[in-house]
C-alpha cells in the first residue's frame, strides 16, 4: 500500500510496455498506465492491457487504465524536399489539398481551416517553433506573414490560436480506437482536443451504444484555450480532467499556463472529479538520470494545488530511466504531503455541497477524522461515485474504497487518496464490521484501538444508496 496520497499516471512505450517493466514501474510507483493510442497498434496495446490485467492478479491491487485517443491533430502536408524554410517577414501561401508543398507555399489537408481563419489569426507550427500571422483569406488561398522563422518539414503539428474550430474532438480513427478500448475494458477513455460539452456528450453517446457493459470513464483532456470558456459545463459531463499542459502551452501565453493549471484543478476538485496535471513534469529524465530543480518543484506545485495525479509521458514512454522517474516522482509527492502546510490548504477551501445524505456524509468525515484522529474511511460502493466525494475533502486518512466490482475498484485507482479494494458486499451490518476488522488488520496494518469511519448504503447491494456513517474501534 502506498503511503502517499496523490496517483502516479504513466505512459506505456517502448521503454516500458516489458511485462517485467510494468511490474516494476507499477511496485516502485505507478497507480494507473496510459496507453497513447497516437501510436501503436492495436496488437501492442492489447498485449499491454493483458499484461497489466495479470499484474492485477498477481498482486491483487487494481490498477486504473487509461486509453488516451489521438484526437483531431492538424498537420500540415508533405513537401517536395521533406521541407521548407519559413523565412522572417516572408509571406506564405497556405492552401487546402493533399499535393507536396514547395517555398513559400503549404499544403493543409484540413478544409476546416479554410472556413475558420481569418486577417489575424495566429498559427503555430511544430509546437510553437514557428509562427505566421494570417493577412487574408479569400477561401482558397490563405495568405500569411511569418513571424518566428525556421525549418517546416513534412507533416508536422499546427496549432491555431484564439480560434475555434468547427470540427468534433472525436475523429473516425477515434471511434475505431474507443470501439477497440472498450472491448479490452479499460477504465477511462481520455478525450483529446475538447472544445465543448457537446464534445463530451458525442463520446458519452459512443460509450453508451456499445454492447460491452463495462463502460468507461471520460477524461476531458483541456488543451486548447477554447475549452476554458466551457470549462463548467465540460467538467459536468466528465468524468475526469487532465490539464494537458503541451499543446496548452503552445496556444496560450506561457505566463498564462500556471493560472489555468490552478482554475482547471480547483474546479475539478469543487466537482468531485479527478484531475491530473501532465506533459513535462520531469522531461530532462528522458535522458538524465536525476530532474532539475525546477522540474522537482512543478510536480510539488501540482500536489500541493490538489492534483488527485501526475503523469509522466516520454520519461516512461521512450526515456532512458522509467523506473528512477516514477522512483522520483513518488519520493517528491511524499516529500509535499508530509508538509504540515499541504493540510492547512485544503482546509481554507470551501466545496459547495448537494442536499444529498451522499455529501452530508462526505462533508462530515474530514471533521469527524481530525477529531477522532481517524486512520481511515472505509466506503461500500457500486459506482465509486460517494467514495470520490469522500476524496475531494482530501480527509487526513486512507479512504478505502470497497467494492464488488473489480472495474470500479480499478477506475478508483486514479482518486486521490483512495485504496481501491475488492470485497463483496455485506449479509448485514454485523457482516459489516466484522468484514471492516479483517481487511483494517490485514490490509491496511492497522492495530487494536485504532479509529476508523465507515460509509455504506443500507439495505446493502443498491447503488447510489449511501446512507450510513459508522464510527468503529479496532479490536
């Protein structure tokens, strides 16, 4: 059992998709894995999903697994010579078609475009690497002034700025993908490029229609500024956010980044979703054994803002070092919850409440844990849902979440603070207690006089039921 608190989220690659790497990863750290469906087959990501499944098993810890889907990624076209040079002041064509580009001319499969900029509109290519700046548009030709130069070679990313563009979040290869997902019944399916609620409720319609009952979470991945106009009503629909701070980071300001980094968590939080904070949070260790300082303090910042996980992309995806990276993330998390101060934070928030029994329960538990020096709460659950509500009062104790279903206990996997646990539910509330006593002194370590809450729905086996609150001592 871990003794931290935040999740460790990592990407599966070549340098960890190893059975044996994703044993270690998963003992030395790693709470979920993220499988990047931009690339890899379906083959390779099957045999992961296998592997991790059987890890599941073998230790008897369910592990949350996310499938994170490409999205609608603009890119420019190919060119003649594999490149062109984007030269300060010049003025560039762009048009939309599939032919090979030249100097002074770009080739954009993406008709949308064409509909959507005009005179001021900001592109940036290769992320961020260069700019133009549109001065027409006359539905066929856009015309543009380069205002950082470079080198453009074929197929490489476009990043439009202030714009949004008329095209969903899902695309055909999407859908192929998420079918595929579903049927190897990961957790969550991470949505890329939202830019509205509808994105969001275009998926839920995918994920409902499919035959396979297990359905998946929806994590809204914010990465473009549009998204934060709707950020409510994205955040209402999802299940779970992740502020993907690398194409975030080319279409917004850099100074801007740490602020929506900090709305996005808070709101999340106020909801009682899972929020992860990604992209470059110890980028050096691609290569390098040891982050820099600063690398050090931005996964610090992250936890210390209420981030319920951090995730690591190339550092265990192709990097050199997968398992001292997760090593080193975990020691840093453990280093910011052991500060007297993480604590004080979240006690000067204050979380709206629904008039549910579910929150008045949730709600309570903070108090009555610092009261009673609690060492945890243990919630019966179907869904997960009162179990995450108990997370976001970030209480001072373990939050075990007990369940009959091994799927959501995996899907718990990726809450902050919360040790998922399959246990089937209850005869009666004395089955209950003794139920709790075996899995305190067994799987949590505790010992005879120690305090702990449990939450649960009486009669048992209904969901969305939470109605009790028990205080017990340990025998």
């Amino acid at each position: 059992m871990r003794n931290r608190s935040a999740k460790i989220l990592a990407t599966v690659g070549p340098a960890s998709r190893a059975p044996d790497m994703l044993k270690l990863i998963h003992e030395v750290g790693v709470d979920a894995f993220r499988l990047n469906f931009s690339h890899g087959s379906h083959e390779d990501h099957a045999a992961v999903v296998s592997a991790i499944r059987a890890i599941e098993a073998e230790l008897d810890t369910p592990i949350a697994i996310v499938a994170d889907m490409q999205g609608p990624k603009i890119r420019c076209g190919e060119f003649k010579d594999g490149k062109i040079e984007l030269r300060y002041g010049e003025i560039v064509e762009m048009r939309e078609g599939r032919e090979l580009g030249h100097d002074g001319v770009i080739f954009m499969p993406h008709p949308e475009l064409m509909k959507a900029l005009g005179e001021g509109s900001i592109l940036k290519f290769d992320d961020g690497k260069m700019q133009v700046t549109v001065q027409s548009n006359d539905g066929t030709v856009i015309k543009a002034k380069v205002d950082v130069p470079g080198t453009l070679s074929d197929r490489k990313g476009i990043n439009v700025i202030n714009v949004k563009l008329p095209m969903s979040a899902m695309t055909d290869k999407d859908r192929v993908d998420m079918d595929f997902a579903m049927y190897q019944k990961v957790d969550y399916i991470a949505l890329s490029f939202v830019q509205t609620a509808q994105d969001v409720m275009d998926a839920r319609k995918v994920i409902k229609a499919h035959e396979e009952p297990h359905k998946p979470g929806i994590i809204v991945k914010i990465e473009k500024p549009s998204a934060m106009d709707e950020l409510d009503s994205i955040l209402m629909m999802a299940d779970a956010a992740m502020v993907a701070r690398g194409d975030l980071g080319v279409e917004l300001p850099l100074e801007q980044v740490p602020v929506v980094q900090r709305q996005i968590i808070r709101k999340a939080r106020a909801l009682g979703k899972p929020v992860i904070v990604a992209t470059h949070m110890l980028e050096s260790m691609i290569d390098a054994p040891t982050p820099t300082r600063a690398e050090a303090s931005d996964v610090a910042t992250a936890i210390y803002q209420g981030a319920d996980a951090v995730m690591l992309s190339a550092e265990t995806a192709v990097g050199r070092h997968p398992a001292t990276a997760v090593a080193i993330m975990d020691r840093i998390i453990s280093a910011a919850e052991a500060d007297p101060e993480f604590w004080t934070y979240f006690k000067q928030i204050r979380l709206p409440y629904e008039a549910t029994p579910e929150d008045a329960i949730s709600g309570s538990v903070r108090g009555i844990a610092t009261t009673l020096n609690a060492k945890a709460v243990l919630g019966y659950t179907k869904t997960g849902s009162t179990v995450q509500r108990i997370s976001r009062e970030r209480p001072p104790c373990k939050v075990v979440g007990l369940t009959p279903d091994p799927r959501t206990a995996s899907r718990l996997a990726l809450s902050w603070g919360v040790v998922p646990l399959v246990l089937k539910d209850p005869v009666d509330f004395n089955d209950m207690l003794h139920s709790i006593q075996d899995v305190a002194k067994d799987k949590l370590g505790l010992i005879s006089g120690d305090v702990v809450m449990i939450s649960a729905g009486v009669p048992f086996g209904r969901p969305g039921t939470t109605n009790t609150l028990n205080i017990s001592k340990i025998d």
